[in-house]
C-alpha cells in the first residue's frame, strides 16, 4: 500500500503547522531522564579565510598536488566536542533544564578532563567516561566544514567498559526510568552496535514495555566502515525496534551513501521529492520506526503514517556549522518526546539547528516559536 507524501515547500505552507507546533510546545512537560552516548572529542575550530568557500578550496588544493600550499586561516578556538557531548548539551538547553541526562563517553582516559566538567558538569546529572577524547580539527567553511579526525581512543569505547566504568546495577537503575537514549556517531565508534543492542536488551530484561522508550540513533559520517559493518549494523536495528521506538537519522551525504547499500543512487539530488523519495526508500529496507534525513535547508521523515518533508530556515552564512546537526537530531528526540508527529517533529529539528548555526546557542522551544515568528515575517536575521 502506498503511504501518503507530503511536502511543505516554504514557510507559507507551514502556517497552520507552525501554530499547532506553538501550542503544543508551550505547555508544560513532566520532567523526563534518558542516556546519551557514546564518543567524545576535542574540536580545535579553523576558519579558512581564502578561499572561503569548500568549492574553491578543493580546486586549490589538487593544483597544489605534489608542490605545497599556503592559506590564510583564522584559529576560532578549542571546545569540547563529539556528537554525543553536543547532542546531550543540546537536550538540556532545549528543556531549559527540566531534563536529567547522563552522559556516558569518550572524556578522559581515567577522568572526566575539566573541559568537559566546565561544559558539561553544570549541565548534566551524571558523567561517566570511558576512554580519552579523540580529537578534531574543524575546517570551517561557507558552504560546509572538513574534518580532520584522530580517532584512535574511539576503540575503547565498547560494552565490557561501559559496565566496568558505569556499574551493571547503576546502568539498570537509570535505564529502569529512562524516557529516551540517544546513541549517535556510530560511523567512529567500532563497538557501537553492540552497546546499542545490549542497552535494548537490558530494557526488556528489565521489564520496560515495548516502545516505551525513545531511541535517537545517528550514524554520523560512516563512510570509512565498510560494507560488512552496515549490514551488521541494519541487523541489529529489528531487535532494537521491537522493543523501542526508533529514530534513525542522516545527514542528506550519509542518506546517499545508505541509498547505496540497496542499489539506490541519488548522489546529488537535493530537491525535496528526491530527499522524501529516499527517506522512504531507506525506511523499506531498514526496520526503524522513523527514518529522518536532514539536508541544510530542511528534512523529510518517513514512518508508518507517510513520508513528509519540511523546509527550514536556512541559513547562508553560518556562525558555526559544527554541531548543527547535533542540534537538529536533539530538536527531533525533544519533540518526539512530546509527542508530536512527524511534520512538528521536523519543524522542531529545523528550528533548533537554524537557531544554532546563527547564535552558536541551543534553542528552547520558547526560541524556536520566535525564530518562527521572524521566519514567517521575513525578517529572520542571519545572526541571533
């Protein structure tokens, strides 16, 4: 049977949308708990000046092949980093504080580093490291970013350290109220799918009803893992569905490169038809209950009720782009813990990841409904 498309091609067409997402999200919300994990890096951010832009740059650099290059670049700072930490951070501030998270990652080899307890520690109910940070070298662009990775400590994040670090009746005490877990960044972490089948498997060994709680997955850039991982990786995802109520999401690079897995190419199509078409596609071929893609302005989501894809407000000049998508999937969990469909789900993500990349600061809900507001009035700056 074919499920229904929907496409909402601009903020005009959101406009009923956009005042049921306002009503919903002002009220107010139990206080809710979950986990997040599992990586952990230092992020060393560098602006290139000239060329600004990765479409120069890349020419630049193959003329350069063989000779040498010199390029002006601004040194923004050092951070703490990882999908996870980001993604955590971002569950915070989205709930203005009214959540307990627990974050379990790479922080330290044998303690949390102070950058992640002055980040983090005021943020979070508990931290727990397994292994130290790898580290990153952010080069920003215009038009996207290049990440320079050492990723050398990501192996030591597995399962066996997990329950030596956190403790098998702590981990059973948090899981036993835990409303959601968000496990992202897969494509660096080696051991990943193990943590994220036993963390599904010690829910139901404890009682916790099927689809009681939301798991966020992100596989972040998985290009290196070759092709035996993602099929064990597709594997685990029935299991882990049976018992919760999955969100896998993408990047619109990684959807393509997913695509591939089942003969589909749609490296570079970009435009909302083809983006939807592929959200569906995926959600076909891998058993989750929504597949989420999330190009740069705006994302589509499939699930059993259709496929649907929003337009968010994009932004030309980014004040950081690192950490967008860390932003977006937060804004998708925080509303789908609410309870939204998947429209206000998107609308969320879109509105927490454009608030992002303008202010550098996570949205509440009380900022997405202005950063709206300006939206629809077309007068949404590209700063905040």
């Amino acid at each position: 049977m074919t499920t229904p498309l929907t496409i909402y091609r601009n903020v005009a067409a959101l406009t009923e949308v956009i005042a049921d997402f306002k009503s919903q999200t002002a009220a107010a919300q139990a206080r809710v708990s979950g986990l997040c994990g599992f990586d952990g890096f230092i992020d060393t951010f560098v602006r290139l000046q000239t060329p600004a832009s990765m479409a120069e740059f890349g020419p630049k650099v193959a003329a350069a092949a063989g000779i040498a290059a010199s390029y002006p670049a601004q040194h923004l700072g050092d951070k703490f980093g990882g999908n996870g930490p980001l993604f955590a951070a971002a569950m915070h501030d989205i709930h203005g504080g009214a959540i307990d998270v627990t974050y379990i990652g790479a922080m330290g080899a044998d303690e949390v580093l102070p950058i992640y307890q002055e980040a983090l520690g005021g943020k979070l109910t508990r931290l727990y490291t397994l292994a130290a940070p790898a580290h990153t070298t952010c080069l920003e662009f215009t038009d996207g970013k290049v990440m320079l990775c050492d990723m050398a400590a990501c192996a030591q994040v597995t399962w066996e350290r997990l329950l030596e670090c956190v403790g098998s009746a702590e981990l059973d005490a948090q899981l036993a109220t835990a409303s959601f877990i968000s496990a992202v960044n897969w494509g660096k972490l080696p051991h990943a799918g193990t943590i994220w089948s036993q963390l599904a498997q010690r829910l139901s060994a404890l009682g916790r009803a099927a689809k009681e709680v939301v798991f966020f997955m992100d596989l972040a850039e998985f290009e290196t893992r070759p092709m035996a991982d993602r099929e064990d990786l597709l594997a685990r995802l029935a299991p882990i569905t049976r018992q919760c109520r999955t969100l896998l999401s993408f990047n619109l690079k990684e959807a393509w490169q997913m695509g591939e897995v089942f003969g589909a190419d749609y490296h570079g199509r970009m435009e909302p038809e083809a983006v939807a078409e592929l959200a569906g596609l995926l959600r076909s071929h891998i058993a989750v209950d929504r597949v989420i893609i999330h190009p740069n302005d705006g994302a589509a989501c499939a699930s059993a009720s259709g496929t649907v894809y929003v337009a968010g407000p994009f932004c030309r000049e980014p004040l950081i782009s690192t950490g967008a998508g860390d932003n977006f999937g937060a804004g998708c969990l925080a509303a789908a813990l609410r309870g939204l469909d998947d429209t206000a789900m998107l609308l969320a993500g879109n509105c927490a990841s454009g608030h992002f990349v303008r202010s550098g600061r996570s949205a509440t809900f009380p900022d997405m409904a202005a950063l709206l507001d300006a939206w629809a009035a077309g007068t949404l700056a590209e700063r905040l």
